[in-house]
C-alpha cells in the first residue's frame, strides 16, 4: 500500500492537523507492507500559480523554453506522488475561514487540464481514479456541518476534479475555545482516526469506509 500524506500547516510536523494526520498514517501503516510519501507544504513550499507558470502547464511539449520545463517537471513530480499512491491523507487547518494558501498552491500545481483532469461535454472529468482520501480538519472554532463550514465543499470540489471522490473527512474543531473543548476535539478525532485505521486495515485496504456505521464525533 503507498500512502501520500500532505501537511499544510504552516506549523509543519507541529501543526494539530499534522499531529492527527501523523496518526492516522502511523496506525494504517503499521505492521503492514505500507510505503509512505510526506510531503510537507510548509518546509517545501510551492510557489503560487501565476500567468507564466500556467502557461508553461498549457504549452505544447516541444514548445516549451527551459524554464517551462522545470515548471511542467516539478508539477509532474507532484502529480507522480499522487498517481503512486492507494490512500492519500491530507491535514488541513482552518486559516482565515479557508484552506491554507499553500494547499491552495498545492491543488494549482496538479490540476492540469489533460493530465489529472479532462473537458468533458458534461464538465470536468476527474481522471486518478480508485483511490482513498482521508481529510484531517482542525478549526479554532466549530463548523461541521454548517453553513459556515467554508472549507468542506471547497475541497470535496477540488478532489473531485482530480477523480478523487471517496474521500472522508475527520474534524478536530473548537480548539480555540478553552481546554476542555479543545481536548473533546482531539479526543473525537483521535477515537475516529483509531476506528478508521482499524476498519481499513481489517478490509485488506480493499474496501470502502462506510461513515454511517461510526459515531460521529461530538462537541459540547
Ligand atoms: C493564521 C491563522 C488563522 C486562523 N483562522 C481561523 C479561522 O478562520 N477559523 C477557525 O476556526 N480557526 C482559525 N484558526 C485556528 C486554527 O484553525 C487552529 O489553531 C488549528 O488547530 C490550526 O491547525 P494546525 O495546528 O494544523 O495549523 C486560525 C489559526 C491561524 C494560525
């Protein structure tokens, strides 16, 4: 089993989302045959996409200058860790109600038009099929399952358009609001990240977490 795991705190290995992401990766891979990729967003980050860059991404291989061949290169480098890997798991904190800018760059570098993803009559076809995505989401505050959950859907959508659609998504949220919130958030998500690791593992990798069969994690 190859697993990518993708850190976007800015606090890099000390970020909560990390934290639970290291976790999680930590009791899937364990005792099992498992490969695992880290790449870290904050010590290696990736330039924003700009006006050059994308058309780097655009040009016709033999037409690209040198400069946007080191571009296409880096971005198909991320793009090979994504093809390489059964189970990605991604750490996302909550900054500024979005995702953090990096992860931003991050979806920028490897959603390319013909490569992960194509046109289709009926809009855009994801094209890294059969792979599961698991989504460690931290928050100062609650979200889950509000309308002010501004990041959920955001990155459903982003998933989606790289084929990535089973994709399930643990919260740690309210750890800015005093101790005792902040410790039921992780203490939920540690006991969901414990239940999904050892559901995986007993379906051979193989099948599908169904998130109806686990108790939701609750906040007071
Ligand atoms: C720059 C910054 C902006 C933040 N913005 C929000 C926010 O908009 N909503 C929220 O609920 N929490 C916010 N927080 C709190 C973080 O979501 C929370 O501390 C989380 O644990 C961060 O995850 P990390 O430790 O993996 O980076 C913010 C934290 C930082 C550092």
């Amino acid at each position: 089993m190859n697993i990518l795991q993708i850190n976007s705190s800015i606090f890099a290995n000390r970020g909560q989302s990390t934290l639970l992401a290291d976790g999680f990766v930590a009791q899937l891979a364990g005792g099992q045959d498992a490969d695992v990729t880290v790449r870290d967003l904050a010590l290696e980050p990736l330039p924003h996409l700009d006006a050059e860059r994308f058309a780097a991404f655009l040009a016709q291989p033999a037409e690209r200058s040198s400069v946007q061949q080191a571009a296409v290169d880096h971005s198909d480098r991320l793009i090979e860790e994504l093809r390489a890997a059964d189970v990605i798991v991604i750490g996302v904190p909550m900054y500024n109600f979005g995702i953090p800018s990096q992860l931003k760059a991050w979806f920028d570098h490897v959603a390319r038009a013909g490569v992960t993803f194509r046109y289709t009559e009926k809009g855009p076809e994801g094209l890294l099929k059969g792979k599961k995505t698991y989504v460690f989401s931290t928050r100062g505050g609650q979200y889950e399952g509000t309308t002010r959950d501004s990041e959920t859907a955001h990155v459903r959508d982003l998933l989606a358009l790289l084929g990535l659609t089973d994709v399930t998504f643990v919260y740690a949220e309210g750890l800015a609001q005093g101790d005792a919130t902040r410790q039921a958030g992780l203490s939920n998500a540690q006991a969901t990240i414990r239940q999904l690791a050892a559901a995986r593992r007993k379906d051979g990798h193989a099948g599908h977490w169904d998130r109806r069969a686990m108790p939701r994690p609750s906040h007071p």
